[in-house]
C-alpha cells in the first residue's frame, strides 16, 4: 500500500516537472481589416487541434499561451474571410493578422466549423454585436441607417414608440442605457426628438450592446451598455464614401497620413429642410429653420505593434427656429485621447481621456414671457484599462476610471425690455464618480469557464445648497434651513461593490448554456416625468436626498449552433430586482426646481423575461427572428395606492423578424416585420362637469394598453457592376399601419359628448430613395 | 406657462406625418364620485355652488345632479349661511366674500336612490383665503395677418403688473360676447414665480384670434398656491397628451376632503375685470 502511494505521488511530481518543463509561449497580436487596416473587434483566433483560442478585445488585440511547436492558428470575423495560418511557435510571437473582406461570391461561402462561434465562445451572455454592413442593408426610415433603430431588433431591445429618444433594455428606462462614443458618455443620442440617432454609419466601426452580465469595467448604469466605436481611418488608401437621401446627405474622407502608421477620418452628415425653406420665395418661411447635423473626426498614430495614439471627436446639433418666435438648439459635443500600450505579448494597457458636452439652448422671444435657456451637462473623464493574460486558461482584467461631472440645469434670460421675466440661474451642480475593478477570466477546463468580476464605486456630490426639512416631511413648504457646502466640499457621497458574474459550460462546440450576475448602481437619474425623454429634460448627479438607484440583475441562458453554427439558436430568461427607483409625484415641477427632491418618489421595480431568437448567418438568405416576453413593473408609495404598476416601458410581447435576400452581384432585398405590445397607458374612467368644462376621472395608473403595433418595412438595394455608385430604395411601414404613438380622450366639439382619439405619429407609408457612392 | 406650452408644442409639430383618428374604447371599471363646482369671489352678489354625479366616460346623457344637500358657508371657521337650492343641482347664497378672510364649505349629501353608498355623507373644503389681485391696467389689441405661425385676426393683450412678494398667482377668463371658452386647453393661469414684483405688459391673452366687433371682457383673478397647481395640473394634462411628451394621467389634487370619493374645488377669488371691442 506504501510502495503504491509513493509510485502515485512519484508519478504526480513527475507530472507536475513535466508541465514546469514544458514552458508556454505566447502568441498575440491584432486582427485587421486587410482593405482597411481598421481592427476587428471580436474576431475569433483559434488553435487546431486543441480548445485554445481567444476573441480579439475592443481595440482588436489577442493574446494566447501555447505550448511550443508547430501550430494551425484559424481566424474568423463575420464578413469576412476565415483565414489559416501554419506557425512554428518557438518563443513569444507577435502575428497580427489581415483578413480580407468576403465578396459577392454566388457560391455558398464555405461554412468554416470555427465560424460564427463567438457567442459560444465567450463567457458572458446578454451580449449583442451589431453587424455594420447588415444595417446598412436593412431598411430605412427616409434612407438614413440608423443604429438606435436598429438595436430594437434585438431581443430585449424596445423604445416606447415611434420617433422617441431612448430606448429601452429588459425592462429598464431610457436612462438606465450608457451610451459611449470612442468611451465618451452620450447623453442624448437623438436627433429629431428620437426619430433619428446621432451616429453616423459611415463613421462607425463596431457596436457592442451589454444587456446583462455587465462586466466590470462599465459602471454608472443599471440597464445596459451601448458602446460605440468609431472606424481609425483607412490605413491603406484614400476613400471618400457618401450618399444623398431624401433627408440628408452624407460625405467621409479616410485614408493614410503614412500607410500603415497615421491614418485620419473626417465624416460628416447633415439634413437640409432649412435649405428648401430658404429658397422660397415666401420671406416669413425663409426666417425658419430645422436640420441637424453630425461631424466625426479621427487621427491615429501607430508608432510600434506595441504603442498607439488616437484622438477622435464627435459634433452634432440639432436646430428648429420659427421665425422669431422660438428658436432651439441642443446637441452633443465629445472628445477622446486614448494611448494603446503592449508592455509585453501578456501585458496589454490602454489609457482614455475624454470630454464630453450635452447642451441645449432655447429661446421664446415673443411678448413679455421672452426668455433665453440654457443648459449643460460637461463630463471629463480618466480610465486606465490593463488585460494580462497570466497563462492559458487565465486572464487578468483591472483598471480605473474618475469621471468629473459639472450639470448646468438652466439660466433663464429675459430678452427683451418688454420682458417681464426675472432672471433666474438654478445653482450648478458637481459630482465625481469614480471606479475600480479587477476581473478574473477562468476557463477551468474544456467546458467550464467563468468571469468573476467586482468593482467598487464611488460618488461624491460636491458643493451646493442642502436644504433642511421639517420633521423630514418633504415639501417646498417644510423648508426650514440650508446648508452651503464649498465647491469642493461632499455634500453627500456614496460607494459600494458591485460585483460582476459569468458562468460558460459547453459541452460541445455547438452548446453553451450561461449564467450572470450583475449588481450596479445609478448615481445620476434623468428627470423626467414624460412618457417619452425630451430634449429639455434635466439630468441630476445624487444628493443627501436623491439616492442612487440599485439593481440585481440573474440570467440563464443557452446559445445553440446548427448546422456548422449557420443557425444560432439563443434562449435567455433574466430577473432583474431594482431598488430606490424614481418616480414623481403626480403634476410634479420638473422644471427650474431647486428642490426637486420634493418632487420626487423613491421606490421599488422588478423586470423579468425570456428572450429568444433563431439566425441564420450564412447562404442567399439570412435573417433572424426574435421573440420577447417581459414584464416590467414599479411599486412607489404615493403611486396608485402603493400597489405594483406597469411600467411606462411595459412591453409584455415583442417580435422582430429581418430577412436579407442576395439576388445576385447586384440585388439584394430585406424585409423587416415587428410586432409589439402597446405600451401602457392610464384612461379615463369616469368624467365629471366643473366650471363649464368636461374632465375626466383617471382610473389606476397604467392599467390599459394601446392598441398593439406592428409594422412591416421593406427595401432593395442595387449594385451596377463597376459602378462607384450603388442604390437603396425602400418602403417603411408598407401597408400604413396607423400605430397608435398614444391615446388622448376629449370632449367632441359642440357636444358634451366625449371620445378617445388615437395618435398616431407616423400613420402612412413613408418612401425613400438614396444614392450612395464610394472611391 | 406659455413658455412651456411653446416649447412642448414646438417640439411635437416637428414631424407632420402624424395623423389622429377616434376610436372606441371600453370603461372597465368605474365607481360614482360627487363633484363639487363652487367659488366665492369679492364680485358677486350671489354666489353659487354645483353637485353632481360622475358619470362613466364614454356615457352620453345629462349629467346626475344632486338636489336638496345641505350646503354651508363658513368665514374664518364662523358659520355664514346655508345656500338655497335653485335647479339642476346649482345652490346660491347671498353674499360677497371679503378679502383677507379664509372661506369653506361643508356639505351634507342627501339620500342618494342610485347611491345609498353616499347618502347622508359629509364633504369639507380646506379652507381658501380671498387674496387681493392687481388690477388690469389696460386693454389692448392687435391684428396680425395670416401667417406660418399666427392666424389672421384680433390678439388680446393686457398689461398688469405683479406686487412683490411671492405667492400671487393669477387666472384669467376671457368672455367673448358673453361666451367663456370650456376648453381645458384654454385655461389662462400664471404664477408669479418669474415675474414677481414687475410690471407685465403685453401679455397674450389670445387662444383662438378675434374678429372684429367681438365683445371681450376680460376678468382677471387671484387664485391659491393650491388652486392654480390644479388648474395647471388640468390644463398641461390637456395640452400634451397630443404631444410625444405626454405624462401618465392623473387626477389633480383636490381641496376636497371626505371619506367617499370626491372631485372638484371650492376655491376663494378676488376680481378685477376689463373690457374692449376688437377694432374699434
């Protein structure tokens, strides 16, 4: 018995040398756009022969330990490609990768079993890629390739109705979503009150939508991340790409500063109805005005495979001006510094500075309410970012970030000397936000993975006025003291951890069925007691008072490939528990509310649901459908009874299906049909005459629904062999479907008699036709 | 409150591509409240006081009055009087109301044959102080032709000024040839959050533009921190739920108080009236 237990330790020390022995090398690099030089986010790097393999991050970088020799490495990225490439791995290798973009081939594109596997191959779930040339296909909305549009054909992925700003993730508000652009906070990514986003396809490079399992390096936010990442500028050739639509135009310039090393993009896009108003020959429709416009800008510098340098900036506004009676303008301004750095093929680090400005400015100049006002929310930011991939199975990921927030809630100006309007400045406000995480990748072995992540938050509200309410009752008029606090003072602070959980089991390499957790926090709320977010709503860093929301989010999921991976089955159900939501009072001031805290109610939400969707990837036709079934509820004491009620995003039902058909070189046609529940909406269940008018009596908050809205798009997009030039022509909402946006209830005119009236925002079938070109 | 409205307003009219249409619509639950409709001002010599029924929203028909309740007046908690019953639910009380004194009501529910539930109840108003308003200090109009903005007729304009010191809120009702608008969307109140202490001319009084000849009178009235929030809350409710920035509906807070369900307002209001002819 002794002699076979030392032969058994013996033998585990042997093994155990072996392995000591047998050092591991490393292989990483970048994945790249072989036409463009652009990276490639997400592209997946596989070892033959073996379960090794890796996803390139969100700058295109990869990194894997192998065992010396010789070596099959397989690389994939939709659209494009799949490459293989034989190695002879001696030490550490740096091999960066070009893949070339797939043609129009007739033929099949061969199905590569280590295609499309991506999902499968990460650890986290909740986690959607937008493809840019799919959109690009898809139909459009008066011919602009929209994003935010497009996300709500993603399970999970809704908006409250046609043309609002926001949109909404597993039951979460608009303001639950952070949007980053090249890691700059967007804060109102609208144009046009919401029937329009602020990103120009041209200038994106990759969209990545975190719905779940949040990782640890994002934070602020409960619902979601949407990041943005904008194309560095083709590093090979010049290229100037555009197109001209029915409501606007659009011009990019990309190309080499030096080839290969400095690369710049300039995009810009603007509508141009004032254009057509200023040409008339009427002089009171010359003086309006209504467009919006978007400049990108870009520069990158490569100096080695292991530094880089980028500087990006973003511009937008929107402008409406009637006459001179009004006039409004609100917009988005954001820069980004970012410093790539490879220590060594383990140790990958990269640093961003960004600045970011939301803004609007209203002016109503007419008699003796004229007024001018202005707001703004300016956000500066640090993050130090570092993956080290300590061996095969185990990755590193940590950093920090401090985020330096100023909120400017509005000036108002009288305008005239016929004013009677008194200045007013509402107090501005400071907070700095900051983070820390540390994120342990495991992959335990060929079928467990996990990322365990925790992060630490911290918040502190600076300066301003706290006011003192008696017997903590809180209304204007309990107000019995104020305290100052200097600008750098905390008025009020907040931390805590928020840890971050994902578990992969695969049993195959078709299957992965996933788990996640994430805790977050919310330390700035947009206020905004409309059913949709307006371009005036006010956003509001936490105080003594406006505590910052909470949620707990579980998922459990299954990704499933068929055939190869071609179809890609995913089922995913989550729970999520929120706690001190917001919600305000009935006829709650909103607006130039020093003390908005007495506006405001604190209480509780839960949002839970299954989502699934079928794809096809690959072939003449491609498509997907994806189903949704939801609910999202609020409990506020104060708020019908104190009892749950829907949401105001509550979409119980969601169905999306999109189709792409390639004809051939030149046709190929798409199809979208979505079908969702109406959202909820409070009626009118009794009416009542008082002073000569008709009211109505509203019944329980939300307990009704507008009629359900479906819609079926369609387009065609055409590409003339050797032509510069290609066509898309489209058909939004085919058989005009009035979809209610909302229901309103009046008195008829000249009769007492009352009626619902149903509105409807886009109620006809809407053309567009637009050229686009490219050299 | 323009300002809002203009901006709201502003903001929805940016597409024309939407489109209204009526539909029908069930009530699935509904419970009868009481409404109580009655003011005292410092102008009349009668006042008066409304009680009726709810009905459901869709129903058409006259509206249930109630007869025969018991309804008394109170100044700074002393009982004034009891209002008469007149017909179709109005009661009327002789007396002027004095500014400076704090009014209410309260009312005891008749026997009630469709709603045993509220006969015999007690309602209370929470007690409204009659404060003094500011005078119209003129009347004005001005034409405008047709244009992208304006519609072509006769605007209303007054100038009046606001005394220092917060709290003064006002309303205002337009008579045109004798006719006050019913529309909510009509309501005219102002605070004096912005324009406190300052003269205020050539405030547009003007919903729909007026034709030559009409008789306009214009009264303007002093109006409670209370009554103007449920004013507001009627008319914004009114406003925008034709708009994208629509709120979930509620009903406004009421000064009502009694344990079965009640709406309305009793309010206390001082007046100043004004009056012109378009055009002349």
């Amino acid at each position: 018995m002794r002699k076979t237990t030392l032969i058994i330790l013996l033998l585990f020390l042997s093994f155990g040398l072996l392995e000591a022995q047998q050092e591991k090398m490393t292989l990483s690099g970048y994945v790249r756009d072989a036409s463009t030089g652009e990276e490639l986010i997400g592209a997946t790097v596989l070892i033959k022969g073996s379960s090794e393999g890796a996803i390139t991050n969100l700058y295109g970088f990869y990194s894997i330990s192998l065992n010396p020799g010789h070596q099959t490495v397989s690389v994939s990225y939709l659209g494009f490609e799949s490459g293989s490439f034989d190695i002879d791995l001696q030490a550490d290798l740096n091999f960066s990768i070009e893949l070339m973009p797939a043609n129009l081939s007739l033929e099949l594109v061969e199905v590569s079993a280590i295609a499309n596997d991506e999902k499968i191959l990460e650890i986290g779930s909740g986690i959607e890629r937008v493809s840019m040339d799919q959109m690009r296909k898809m139909p459009k909305l008066l011919g602009e390739v929209d994003l935010i549009r497009n996300i709500q054909l993603l399970p999970g992925i809704s908006t409250v109705g046609e043309g609002t700003s926001g949109f909404n993730v597993r039951g979460g508000g608009a303001d639950e979503n952070l949007i980053l652009l090249d890691e700059a906070t967007v804060f109102n990514a609208a144009h046009v009150m919401g029937f329009f986003s602020v990103f120009n396809s041209d200038a994106i490079k990759d969209v990545i939508i975190y719905k779940g399992g949040l990782p640890a390096q994002y934070g602020g936010r409960l619902s979601s991340v949407l990041d943005v990442r904008q194309l560095e500028g083709n590093s090979k050739k010049i290229q100037i790409k555009g197109g001209i639509g029915l409501l606007s135009s659009r011009l990019t310039v990309e190309g080499p500063i030096q080839k290969d090393k400095t690369s710049f993009l300039l995009a810009g896009r603007r509508s141009y109805m004032d254009v057509f108003t200023r040409l008339s020959g009427d002089e009171e429709l010359k003086n309006n005005s209504l467009y919006f416009y978007d400049f990108n800008a870009k520069v990158n510098h490569k100096f080695s495979d292991k530094d880089r340098v980028f500087l990006s900036y973003y511009s937008g506004n929107d402008v409406m001006k009637l006459g001179d009676l009004f006039s409004s303008s609100w917009g988005n301004n954001t820069m980004t510094f970012r410093w790539n750095h490879v220590f060594n093929p383990r140790l990958f680090t990269n640093i961003t500075v960004t600045n970011s400005n939301y803004f609007y400015h209203i002016i109503g100049s007419h008699g003796p309410d004229a007024w001018d006002w202005k707001s703004s929310i300016l956000n500066q930011t640090f993050k130090a970012d570092a993956a080290y991939f300590v061996n095969p199975t185990r990755t590193i990921d940590f950093g920090l970030q401090s985020n330096m927030q100023d909120y400017v809630p509005g000036t108002i100006l009288p305008t005239s000397e016929e004013s009677a309007v008194n200045s007013i400045e509402m107090a501005k406000e400071h907070a700095i936000e900051s983070g820390a995480y540390v994120s342990w990748n495991e992959r335990i072995n060929e079928q467990w993975k996990f990322e365990l992540g925790l992060r630490y938050a911290d918040f502190r509200r600076l300066g301003g006025t706290q006011y003192i309410y008696q017997d903590g009752v809180m209304d204007r008029d309990a107000i019995i003291d104020s305290v100052s606090f200097a600008r750098h003072q905390t008025m009020a602070s907040y931390n805590g951890l928020e840890p971050r959980f994902n578990l992969s089991f695969t049993p195959n390499k078709s299957t992965a069925i996933k788990a996640s957790f994430h805790r977050a926090n919310q330390f700035v709320h947009l206020i905004s007691n409309t059913n949709s977010p307006s371009p005036i709503d006010v956003w509001k860093p936490s105080n003594a008072y406006l505590k910052p929301a909470q949620v707990d989010q579980v998922s459990l999921g299954l990704v499933r490939g068929i055939k190869n991976n071609n179809f890609e089955l995913v089922v995913e159900g989550y729970y999520k528990d929120y706690r001190r939501v917001l919600d305000f009072k009935d006829g709650a001031r909103l607006t130039f509310n020093e003390t908005l805290e007495t506006e405001v109610l604190e209480g509780i939400g839960r949002a839970y649901g299954l989502e699934a969707s079928v794809e096809k990837k690959e072939g003449r036709l491609t498509g997907r459908i994806s189903y949704t079934l939801s609910r999202s509820e609020r409990k506020v004491a104060g708020i019908n009874q104190g009892e749950w009620y829907r949401a105001n995003f509550d979409k119980p039902h969601d169905l999306s299906i999109y189709g792409l058909y390639q004809l051939n070189k030149k046709w190929d046609f798409s199809a979208n049909f979505v079908m969702a529940s109406g959202r909820p909406f409070t009626q009118p269940i009794g009416k009542y005459e008082w002073d000569g008018m008709v009211l109505p009596v509203m019944g329980e908050r939300n307990a009704h629904r507008i009629p359900t809205y479906h819609r079926l798009d369609v387009s065609a997009n055409l590409n003339p062999e050797g032509k510069r030039g290609s066509w898309s022509f489209g058909l939004y909402n085919v058989y005009a479907r009035r979809n209610a946006y909302s229901i309103f209830f009046r008195q008829q005119e000249a009769s007492p008699q009352t009626e619902a009236v149903r509105l409807s925002i886009l109620g006809s079938v809407i053309p567009s036709v637009t050229y686009n070109f490219k050299f | 409150m323009k300002t809002i409205k203009n901006v709201l307003i502003s903001f929805s009219m940016v597409f024309m591509l939407s489109c209204m249409d009526t539909i029908e619509l069930d009530v699935k639950s509904y419970e009868p409240m009481v409404v109580v409709d009655g003011e005292i001002n410092n102008m009349d010599d009668m006042q008066s006081l409304r009680l009726s029924i709810t009905q459901p929203y869709f129903q058409s028909g006259q509206k249930e009055i109630i007869e025969e309740a018991v309804v008394n007046l109170y100044e700074n908690d002393h009982l004034i009087g009891t209002y008469a019953y007149n017909k179709e639910g109005e009661y009327s009380l002789e007396y002027r109301g004095k500014i400076g004194n704090e009014y209410n009501v309260e009312i005891t529910l008749p026997h009630l044959a469709e709603h045993t539930h509220l006969s015999g109840k007690v309602i209370k108003s929470k007690a409204e102080k009659l404060e003094s308003v500011s005078e119209i200090t003129a009347l004005r109009y001005e034409f405008k032709e047709e244009s992208l903005v304006f519609e072509e007729g006769y605007y209303l304009l007054i100038d009046t000024y606001d005394p220092k010191g917060k709290g003064n809120n006002y309303r205002w009702k337009v008579a045109v040839n004798g006719v006050v608008s019913n529309d909510p969307r009509h309501i005219l109140v102002m605070e004096d959050d912005r324009v406190d202490g300052n003269l205020i001319t050539g405030l547009d009084l003007t919903y729909d533009p007026f034709q030559e000849g009409d008789e306009i009178v214009v009264y303007q009235q002093s109006i409670s921190n209370k009554f103007y929030q449920y004013l507001f809350d009627i008319y914004m409710q009114a406003l925008t739920q034709e708009s994208f920035f629509d709120s979930p509906a509620y009903n406004p807070k009421s000064n009502l108080i009694s344990d079965i369900p009640v709406v309305g307002y009793f309010n206390a209001s001082a007046y100043h009236s004004a009056s012109i002819i378009m055009g002349e």
